[in-house]
C-alpha cells in the first residue's frame, strides 16, 4: 500500500489537493482510502448521548454504526497510527492519503499559503512536492522542489506520487 501524506495549516488547500488526487487515483481504478486529522479540541464525530455514543461509554470498542447512508467504526483514540494502517492494508486499498498530522510526516507533500509557509512546514521533512494555495501565487521549485498547480496540474501530481518511491 502506497501511503501519501498531504500537511498544511489551516486553508492551505489540503483538502482540495487531497479529493483532487482521490479522483485521480480512482480513475485508474486503483483503491483509495483517507484519513482526516481534525485538530478541535472538543470535536467528536460520534455525539454524546446518541447510542454508539452509549455502547463505547459502557466499554465496547471498537463500536460500529450502520445506517442506509453509511457505515462508521468508532475507536478509543490512543488506537496507534500502525494499528489504523493495518485495518487499511486489511481492506486490500492500495493508495492511502493523510491529511494533516504534520508533527508525524516524514515524507510529504506540503501545501502552503505562501512561501514562508512552505519553508516553515517544510523544515525537518522530505518533501516530495509543493502545492495548495502557494501555487496560484507562486510558480517555480523551492529549494529545488517544485510547486505544482492544484487544480491543474492534478493528473502530473498523481503520477509522481504514483511513482514515486517504487
């Protein structure tokens, strides 16, 4: 499995890079799943009082909701990040994108909002590309790694990521 980590900070184009390169890959029928780090403190998905809600409270993890619209597992949060890879490899996806938890990327794509930021967010990091709202405003490599358009230039962003590392 193929994982691509994808950081910036708040409104840096994370997310429109990110659903850019899940529909690249898909139109080469290749697998894709997704993980989406969101950084409010108080912010759960699963709503208090509701009853998955109830069968964690009462210990059951992890729980899972099934509706007509979707199915959703529920887990104790100190669940590792291999643990979380795993039920992925699992499921046979062949592509994995994370978006956001910049402190544990290595190896990544960086979107920024401007230079600055993509120096800063790029410091201690392998970053294969740069991209987000950086490249309306910017055209060019820095520090030799280059910035790519989000929007178009997705089908490039999709093979060198594709490529890149096998």
């Amino acid at each position: 499995m193929k994982i691509i980590h994808v950081i910036g900070h708040s409104k840096s184009g994370k997310t429109t890079l990110v659903t850019g390169l899940i529909r690249y890959f898909r139109s080469k029928e290749l697998s894709v799943g997704s993980i989406k780090s969101i950084h409010r403190e108080d912010y759960s998905v699963d709503k208090e009082g509701g009853n998955s809600f109830l069968h964690r409270k009462a210990g059951a993890s992890p729980v899972c909701t099934i509706t007509s619209q979707d199915i959703a597992f529920f887990f104790e949060p100190d669940l590792s990040f291999d643990s979380i890879v795993k039920i992925f490899e699992s499921l046979n996806t062949k592509i994995l994108i994370i978006e956001g938890m910049k402190e544990s990327a290595k190896e990544c794509v960086v979107c920024a909002k401007d230079i600055k930021d993509a120096e800063a967010l790029a410091e201690g990091k392998k970053v294969i590309l740069f991209s987000g709202v950086l490249s309306s405003v910017f055209e060019g490599d820095i520090k030799g790694i280059p910035v790519f358009h989000t929007k178009e230039q997705i089908d490039e962003i999709g093979r060198i990521l594709q490529e890149h590392g096998q």
